[in-house]
C-alpha cells in the first residue's frame, strides 16, 4: 500500500504533547483496567520495529499473587544493595525515591527476549548482538506512548536481578529480562520526570547532547 | 503541573496509524531536509525516558564526506562478511536486499551511549548496566516516530562494527555505538515492513507471544 495516511500539524503537536507527558510512572491507583486493555496494548506493542523483523519480544503478563510477591522481594533486595552502594551525601535522597509502583499497579508486564529465536534469519545481528534487545524496547516504548494516549501510566522497573526474575516467573530457558513494567492509571500527571521533581537529577539542554562530524 | 492534555479517540486512532505505517526506511530520496529539521528531531529525541534520568544519548550529526565514505565501507564488509554466513538457500534472497540506504539518504545520525555519565547517579543500572543503550533506544524510536509524523523516513543501520564507526567519526573514548540511523524522505510509503514484502520474514500474531503467568 501507497497511501500513507497524512499526519496533519494538529496531531504532530499533540504527539509532542504526548512525548512531554509520558511519565515513568510509579504511584499508581489501584483501580483494575478494563479487561480488553492489557491484550490490545501488547498487539500494538507488536507493531514495533525489530532487527530482522526477528519480532524477539516475549511478553508475560504476571497475575499470579506469589509470583508477583517474588518480583516485589526480588526488588526490594536488589534496591537495598544499591542504597548500600550510594555515596553518604546522596543516601538519605535515595531512601526517599519511590522507584516502584510493584506494590499498587494492577497490571505487571515482564518483557524477555529470546536471543534464540530463528525468525529474521539473524539479519543484521551479526556485528551488534545488542539489538536483539534494543527491539524488545521499542516494543516497550510502543506501549508505554499508546498507554498514555489512553491515560494509562507505565513504570520500567530495573532495579532487579535479571536471572531470578526469569526464574521467579518459569520462563523458558535463554529467555532474557528487559524490563518489568507496572501498568495502571497514575495517581498523578506531570510533564516533568518524578526524579526531577524529587531533586535527584536535572535535564541537561538536547544540544549539549549534539555533536557534528 | 496536573493538567494532562486529553488525547481524545481521534488522536488515539492516528497514533496507531503512526505505528503502523512507521517503516524502516531504505530507499529514499536524495532531496535534503529543511535545515531547522534535524535539530528539532534531535531535541524531541531528547524527551525520551532514561534510566535514573541519565539521559546517556550522545547524537552524531554526520555530514563530512569522507567520514560517510568511512562508514560505507565499514558496511560494505559487514554486510559481505553476513552475506557469506547466510546458508545457501537464504544467500540469494539475503544478496538481493537492499539493507541501508547510507547512499541516498540525505541526512546521517550516529547515536551513541556514554556508560560513563555522572547523571543519574547511576540509578536503576546496578543489576541492569544495559538500560543505559536502552535509554539510547527509547531516543531513536521518539525521533523516529516524530520523523514518521511530517513525513520523514528513519532507516537503523546495524551491520556496523560498533568500534570501527566510533573510530570513524573520532568520538570521545569509552561511547558506545547504539545505532546509526540514515534521515530523508522515503521514496514508497508501506504499512508492510519491506523484509515482509520481500519476502524475508513474516510478522506473527502477537498472541503467540504472550504468556500467563
């Protein structure tokens, strides 16, 4: 088919709207999405680009109350370690962040891949291996803006152990953990990012990001 | 701020027009981009979700002929070192795909990661280093859409080794190559993606990527 669809000034400027008020998202309301929500979500995810159209994204919807339990201990773990780890003067900043909403979302999406897969024929995977992963993200990323056009937050949980996550969960062997995300509505909107509110970090101007070669 | 911009069913619908018709692009005119183009992708790039806000995106605007003819041979040899490990029956086809359009496209990006950036303070990486190209990846697929809504192609490049295009486009030492995306007005507009069409790989039913847990 030739007949893209043109996209007109008022809907760019709504989806620059739309990258502005996507939130990573950690308080969340408690209140169940409707039932369609979740499947349809995780088809457009599917519209993603993958390297070698390998479509490597494994997509596993975590209902079960002592899996989730196991994910929650798993994080909680692994976050006290990396208070453990932070330098004195950041610690008491730390302990105050909530980096997860593992506790009130009422949807957990754990995102693998499959490294093995044989679709795409490993197309363009020989010299970055890495991109296998890098598709799961866009997947990721598909979701997370079609999730906030609905009013939906999503919050990519990695403060966790890869491993026993996948083992947590009894996913196949080889399947590898990219984000575990905590989907529900948010208790709050914001066009500024919540460690930014809370004084952890700052957006740095884009240019500074910008060379020329 | 609390007031969320509403995006309505209209928005909604267009925005899965915009995943579904996002191709990756190879074949593109060599007509330029308005100058104020690029920047202005670039700094929508820039409002990508990152790991602990570390914001790791490092954009390589890349106009110099001869870095260009650089990365083209670097491609060149991946490709006939990954054509060479195609087996025999899948070499034929694999020849006959047209895998980047760094010839034609006007516009080059190099996006790259530095591992080592203070911001963040290294948040959300301790157990999972590899959400700092995630990060990079979330950036790409901002630009790519945003490039998609005025008409604009994006092709991703990987058959690149990461270290060669580094040393080609004389990047600071330890900045990792994530993508290298060729920019410029597609020449064929498809809600298929041209390795389907080609008859390469097909897109499978989400659904059978998806468990319960």
């Amino acid at each position: 088919m030739t007949d893209q669809p043109s996209f007109d000034s008022d809907f760019r400027d709504r989806l620059d709207q739309l990258f502005a008020w996507r939130r990573d998202v950690r308080r969340f309301d408690t209140r169940a999405l409707d039932e369609a929500t979740i499947p349809a979500l995780l088809t457009t995810a599917c519209t993603a680009p993958s390297v070698g159209l390998s479509q490597p994204w494994r997509l596993v919807r975590v209902r079960d109350a002592a899996r989730r339990a196991s994910v929650r201990s798993i994080f909680e773990r692994c976050n006290a370690q990396a208070l453990a780890l932070q330098p004195t003067e950041r610690a008491g900043l730390y302990a105050r962040l909530k980096l997860s909403g593992l506790n009130e979302a009422p949807e957990h999406i754990a995102v693998f891949v499959d490294p093995a897969t044989e679709l795409g024929g490993g197309l363009g995977r020989a010299t970055m291996p890495e991109t296998i992963g890098y598709s799961a993200v866009l997947a990721i990323h598909t979701l997370w803006l079609a999730a906030t056009a609905q009013g939906i937050g999503v919050g990519w949980v990695s403060i966790l152990h890869p491993d026993e996550v996948a083992q947590a969960l009894d996913v196949p062997a080889g399947w590898r953990l990219v984000a575990y995300l905590c989907i529900g509505y948010p208790l709050e909107h914001s066009d500024t990012p919540e460690l930014e509110r809370a004084g952890w970090e700052r957006r740095v101007p884009p240019a500074d990001f910008v060379l020329e070669r």
